[in-house]
C-alpha cells in the first residue's frame, strides 16, 4: 500500500483509509446492515491490505464498539480518526444524527470514544461539522487543544463541506481535514487548495463517489453525471467504473488519503487494485474534469432543483 507524509504531521498515511460508517448496524438509517461477523472480517481485511487510517464517529451506530472490539489487539498498526460534537438520539427503529457544539457534548463524545474504541489516545479529533463561529465562541477550539495537552487525542481536524469550510480553514488550527470529492462532485477543490496550503492533512470522503454507477446501493444524481459526461469513453481497459472514479480521486496528491466505506472483500481488494494502479494519465484527468464541468454548468432538472 502507498504511503504520503499526512501534511504537516509527516506521519505516514496510506492513499487508501476506510470509512466505517457502513458498519453502523441495526436500527440506525439505510437499507443495509452489516451483521458482527461480516464486520470483523472486513475491519481485519482493511489492515491486511496495508490501510492504515479509519475513519468513524459516535454517530455511526456500532462503528465505533466494532472498531474498538475486533481490532483493539491491533491499534498500533492505524491511525484512529474519529469525530465529535455529536449527539445521536436512538429511537425504537433509527437512529437520528444531530450535533450540539458545547462542552458537554465534547467531554461525553470524547470519553465514550476512547471507551468504545477500547484506546487511551484517539490521532485525529474532528468536528463534526459545525462553524467557525460558534466553535470559537463556545470555546470548543481551546478544549480541544486541552485534550490535546492531556495526550488523549493527538491531532485537531474538522470534517466539515461548503459553505462553512473556508471560515474554517482560516482559523488555520486545523491538523487535519475532511473533504468530500470526487470527479463527480468536484465542487471542493480549491477548499482543498486552500488547506494544503496550509500544510493540513487531507482526507477525502465521497472518494469514489458511492461506488460510481455499478454501486449496489444507486445514487441517480450522480449516476447521471457520469452519463452526461460520457466518462465511459474514457475508461482504460481491464477498468471498472468505481475504480476509474478512485483513480481520479487518488491521482491528485493533495488528497492524502481516501476513506473508501465498503462492507464487500471484493470491492476491498478492487479498491486496492485501484492504487497499485497509480494515477490516471494527465490527458484523461483533464477529460474527465472539462466533461463534468461542461455538465455541472448546465441548469438543474427541476427534479433536482
Ligand atoms: N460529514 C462527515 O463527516 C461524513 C459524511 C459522510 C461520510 N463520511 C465518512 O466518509 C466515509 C466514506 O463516505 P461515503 O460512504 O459517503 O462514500 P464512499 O466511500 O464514496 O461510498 C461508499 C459506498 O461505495 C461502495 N463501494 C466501495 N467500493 C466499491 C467498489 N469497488 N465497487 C462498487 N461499489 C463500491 C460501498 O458499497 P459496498 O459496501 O457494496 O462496497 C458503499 O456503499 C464514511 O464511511 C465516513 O467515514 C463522513
């Protein structure tokens, strides 16, 4: 597995995380759920395959007890992000995801974090969203700092999308940043320009757009980009379409690493196929992006609108 320096922190990191928000379990939201068994294999798979940065939140249902429970006996092998800020309320039959920026919520998020993960230290504390605003003014910047101090996390970072990530990013704080991109979505590059010219570690979410249009779990609009786009011009031989779409993802350095979420061996060991792939070559990348552009330019279907 490829490893790049995760920004200012220089740390190793591999090209390819994962993202554990599908392993969420029952009577949280989805038409999915993945069972213990089928976690603990994908979970030990993903560090098999070299990745070494997983990503979660108190707001993924069991992701967090799954995490701490199959791999504990292995922390030393990744870097732990997870996030805060959250207050999940479980109902009978789902769980609803809210966020509430004060104090309280921080110190609970954070103590049950480390319990469920079953680690002393967590790398990367992000945000859960929130704005630049509130999370100074509710000192939630300082107290993060302070668990810093007391070695219980290791990095700052905020997981966060437009229209509040440029305030965020000039508070300029931020060890580590979370991003969605892709070349279907690429709505945040220079937001990701503008961390890494802060030396911030960069990591993608939505990297390989939610499998692209063979995904099993179909997202229309962004299938119809791809459509509109004809990308399927483009794709190299012996390519599936999710790989085409990780490679775009992987080819821009910046883009540290890419926290794929994937509950299939299968598609584990495709998106690792795709690294080892390396980047696309540069005349295809700007065919991709002046295709989506020209789509992305047009008005909206009022179905969307
Ligand atoms: N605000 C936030 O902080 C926030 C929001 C969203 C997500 N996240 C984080 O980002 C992670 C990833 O985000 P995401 O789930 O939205 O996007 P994603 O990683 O782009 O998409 C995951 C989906 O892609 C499918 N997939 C993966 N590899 C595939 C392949 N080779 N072929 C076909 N399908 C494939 C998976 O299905 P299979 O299981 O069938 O492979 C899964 O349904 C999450 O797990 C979470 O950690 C954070």
């Amino acid at each position: 597995m490829q490893t790049t320096p995760f920004g200012t922190t220089t740390v190793p990191v591999s090209r390819l995380g994962f993202g554990s928000m599908g392993l969420r379990g029952p009577r949280t939201w989805g038409i999915r759920s993945v069972d213990e068994n089928q976690a603990e294999r994908v979970l030990n798979a993903v560090l098999d395959a070299g990745i070494n940065l997983l990503d979660t939140a108190p707001d993924y249902g069991l992701a967090e007890e799954r995490i701490g429970r199959y791999l504990r006996h292995r922390r030393s092998q990744f870097l732990l992000a997870t996030k805060c800020g959250c207050d999940p309320l479980q109902h009978a039959d789902h769980l609803e995801v809210r966020h509430t920026w004060t104090a309280d919520v921080l110190r609970r998020n954070l103590e049950t974090s480390l319990r469920r993960l079953q680690t002393d230290c967590i790398d990367i504390l992000q945000f859960h969203g929130g704005d630049a605003r509130t999370l100074q003014q509710a000192g939630l910047i300082d107290l993060l700092q302070s668990f810093r101090q007391q070695g219980k996390i290791r990095w700052l970072g905020i997981s966060s999308a437009l229209p509040h990530l440029p305030d965020l990013l000039q508070l300029a704080v931020f060890d580590a940043v979370q991003v969605p991109w892709s070349c279907l979505a690429p709505q945040h590059s220079d937001c990701i320009i503008q961390a890494a010219a802060q030396g911030c570690g960069l990591i993608i979410r939505g990297g390989i757009a939610q499998g692209g249009p063979d995904a099993e779990i179909q997202r229309p609009q962004l299938n119809d980009i791809w459509q509109q786009a004809a990308l399927d011009d483009l794709l190299p031989p012996a390519t599936s379409r999710a790989q085409f779409i990780l490679r775009c993802t992987l080819s821009n350095p910046l883009h540290h690493s890419v926290i794929v979420g994937t509950a299939s061996l299968q598609h584990l060991a495709e998106n690792v196929a795709a690294v080892a792939a390396g980047p696309l070559p540069a005349e295809i990348l700007q065919q991709v992006t002046l295709r989506v552009a020209a789509v992305l330019a047009q008005p909206a279907p009022a179905a969307y609108s």
